[in-house]
C-alpha cells in the first residue's frame, strides 16, 4: 500500500500523545464506508463517516455517525435548537476542514468546527475515522477521540 500520509490529523494524535492505529486501503471514488470496511475486513458499524454540515445561518459543524447509516438532519436541528441543518456542498465542506471531501478527519480540521457524535458510537471499542487523506483510516478508541474533540452526543441515526 505505500507509506501512510502524514496529515494534520496524525499530527494532532502524535503531538496529543493518542494511541492509534493507520490503516491505508485502496480508495474507491463514491465507494464510501462500504468500500474502506470490505478493504480492512472491519464492521461497517464501526468505519464512523466525518460529515460537514451547515445550519441555516452556514454555520459550519461536523457530525460522526457509523458508517451504515444516516443522519436524520430534522433530528439534529431539534437536538441542537436550529431550524435547519444540511450537508455542505462539498467545496464548501473542503474550505471549511482543510480536508478533500472522501479524505475529510474530524481531527485537525482547518477551521475549529462544533463537533456532533451519534452516540452509540461510544459502545465500539475502537473506530476508524479518516485520518486526513482519501484511502486512510486511523483506528482509535471513542473515548480518545471524544477527549480529543469534546463533541456533542446526540441520537440521529437512521437506517438508509
């Protein structure tokens, strides 16, 4: 597979001192979760997606959810107190995290961005979130992530 990448999000683990782990697979444009969780031989439960969404003032934040199912965007307006909340298009998702749409880390975003994470996603005991680059996942604990991100739990999870 090549050497892993050196992004702003394995920068940010090494400099915090977080245990993880790098795995790079063969990217597959619109393969998704689908794709990275047959590449590493992992539940799809647990490829969690990073998602830019915006509010109705464009307000940017980011939202966590396992990577087989969706998130109910009327569900996260109500829990967060928003009239409307949608996916960025995805150059305005690119602007706002540093990162190129199917490469895009919760960790090490360009902009600080409020956080959101299904939280179901703090059963698993350990997660593949993307680690900055398009075909790299870095496999961490929930709860490292959640010290790291200090994220709003929330329950949006739809099946697709």
């Amino acid at each position: 597979m090549g050497k892993t990448p050196s992004t702003p999000a394995t920068r940010l683990l090494r400099e915090k001192g977080v245990a993880y782990t790098e795995h790079p697979y063969r990217y597959e444009d619109r393969g998704g979760t689908r794709v990275s969780a047959r590449e590493l031989g992992v539940d799809e439960h647990a490829v969690v997606k990073t998602l830019v969404m915006e509010d109705e003032a464009n307000a940017p934040l980011v939202v966590l959810m396992h990577g087989d199912r969706e998130v109910s965007t009327k569900a996260l307006a109500r829990q967060l107190g928003r009239r409307e909340i949608r996916i960025c298009r995805p150059e305005v998702a690119n602007r706002h995290s540093g990162y190129q749409v199917g490469g895009t880390s919760p960790l090490g975003t360009r902009k600080a961005m409020p956080v959101c994470m299904e939280r179901t996603i703090l059963d698993l005991p350990t997660i593949y979130v993307n680690g900055g680059s398009r075909g790299f996942l870095v496999g961490i604990a929930p709860k490292d992530l959640v010290a790291l991100l200090a994220p709003t739990l929330v329950d949006v999870a739809i099946a697709p």
